[in-house]
C-alpha cells in the first residue's frame, strides 16, 4: 500500500533542507508515534546478542509514516564500506536521493544502516567478531520488532552497500539465500588470498582483511567467489540464488586493477545471469571508488531499490 500525503512543495524543500543539514537527529519515539510529513533520518541503537554490545544504526523514514498508519513497510539495510560508519549513506546523498524517490511517487519502504566497523560482515575467523549474525539475527529480529515492517517476508526485505558493504551485501545474500530477495551491490572489492595479509608477510594489505577472512577453509567458507561455486548446480555456472539482483562498479575503480578478481568475479556473473544488470556502470567521476562516484549513483540506486518493493 502507498502512503501519499498532499504538502506544499515550498514547505516540503524547506522541511527536508532543515532535517538533511542536521543529518540524522537522535531517535525521539515521540516524533515516530506521530504522523511524519517529511524524510527524516534518526539514530538509534540496539543489543546485539551475538556482539554482546549495542550497535547503533540510523534508521530514514519516509513522509506519510505513521507507526499505527495501518501500512507495513518493506525494508532495506545498507551496509557501509571499511572505514565508514552508519552516516556513510548520509553522506554520499543517500537522504536527498531517497526522498527524490518517494516524492516522485516512488514506493516507500524504510532504510537502517548499522555499524559494522570494519568486519567485511561476516563471522570473522579469526577475529570472533559475529558481525554478519548481528545483521542477519539480531537487526533483522529488532527491526520487525520495533518497527511497521512486512514481517517474516523476504521479498520485502532488501540489502544494498558500496566499497566492503557491496562485498558484504552479496556474501550474506549468497550465504542467507532464504533472508531476502533483492541485493544491490556497489563496488565490491573480491580479493584471493594471495592478497590478504598475514602474520609475517610483507604485505600491505589491512589487517583486517585476514583478521575477517582467516586462510585456507577459513577464507573460503567467506569468499563470495567460493560461496557462489557452492551453489552452482552440475554443469551450470549459475549462483545468484536473488529474484532481483544488481552490480555495478565504475571502470575507472582501482581495484579493478589491484584486485584482478574483482574484474574477473564481476565478468563471470555477468556471463552467467543476463537477466541482471552487472558490470560498469560511470558518472563522470575521475575515481570510481570515492564519495564522488557513489553520490553520483545514488539517485538510481534508490529508484531501483523502491521499483523492486512494487
């Protein structure tokens, strides 16, 4: 069900323009309990179980929300790239993008974009760290809790992320084939272990990178590569378990280059599922793999996300 609430647009830029300089204000269940006329951003936090800490996370909800409205919501979960946080979606015009989007009569479903550090979202090996069991049990447990969601629905649920998120995005997908049905990954970074680091090598690669991935059985029980040859059936090359699926990188990405199996993941996904749009997708951008590009793609990343809720 659509919710469509007649405002003024001078009222509604001057609304938006206010709340968005703000970015996201501190979860109020005050201002939530009521009707909600503009695009707002909060941030909130949860216990983690499988953490044993609380995440905190933002949650952006659309004009027209109403916790008792009578509308359940479908829902997305944005995964951040290493070295971001839960605003990473804030600033590279994930607020303004969405609101575009659902002013224009697009499908209105609500975003949570929690803190996973820099994880990779998954169990780490050998970090312990359950990163990936707070996404895909604890948030998603607290979210049809709390929230006016679809519930116990995957094709209402969708995950979407740019950098390490975009990886995470696909990992989880591919690891939960039954948890959702959309995923949107943006530049994803698909490395071997030839380019993790380990204790008492030369390279320069993060830490966290074997910290979250481990070696041998480890890394292959994490790799979206590997998890994807798990689910190739005899004789065919096909894995996206998804009913809508998207992966786009920019061709002048770095690690295209410092990562070779990035490109080759990315070509041999495209080979195997025509039916989804996968491989380079530019903006103008001198650097694919920056603020830049992903602002610059955000705008279609969330008509895409609200056409796949209709």
């Amino acid at each position: 069900m659509k919710c469509l609430i007649l405002v003024t647009s001078i009222f509604l830029f001057s609304s938006f323009g206010f709340a968005n300089s703000e970015k996201c204000q501190p979860f109020d269940e005050k201002i939530l309990n009521q009707r909600i006329f503009i695009t707002r951003c909060f941030s909130n936090s949860f216990y983690s179980q499988s953490l044993k800490k609380k995440v905190e996370y933002n949650v952006i909800v659309p004009p027209g929300y109403s916790p008792d409205g009578g509308s359940s919501y479908p829902y997305a979960i944005f995964l951040h790239g290493r070295g971001g946080d839960k605003d990473s979606l804030i600033y590279t015009g994930g607020l303004e993008s969405y609101d575009k989007v659902v002013r224009e009569g697009g499908r209105p479903f609500l975003i949570f974009a929690p803190n996973g550090q820099s994880h990779y979202w998954m169990n780490g090996a050998i970090s312990k760290v359950k990163t990936a069991d707070m996404v895909t049990k604890d948030l998603i447990k607290h979210i049809e809790k709390k929230y006016p969601v679809v519930k116990n629905e995957p094709c209402d649920r969708a995950l979407f992320g740019i950098s390490m998120g975009g990886n995470g995005a696909l990992q989880l997908g591919l690891s939960n084939p039954k948890l959702v049905c959309t995923v949107y990954s943006m530049s994803p970074v698909f490395r071997t272990p030839a380019e993790i680091w380990t204790p008492n090598s030369n390279s320069s690669q993060p830490k966290e990178d074997y910290y979250s991935y481990g070696v041998g059985k480890d890394f292959e029980e994490r790799s979206a590569r590997h998890i994807c040859e798990k689910l190739k059936k005899p004789g065919s090359d096909r894995c996206l378990p998804f009913k809508n699926f998207r992966l786009e990188i920019g061709s002048k990405d770095p690690f295209l280059n410092d990562t070779p199996d990035t490109r080759k993941f990315i070509e041999e996904l495209k080979k195997a599922h025509p039916e989804f749009e996968i491989g380079i997708k530019d903006c103008g951008t001198d650097n694919s793999h920056a603020t830049s590009y992903w602002s610059c793609r955000m705008p279609h990343v969330m008509k895409w996300l609200s056409e796949q809720f209709k």
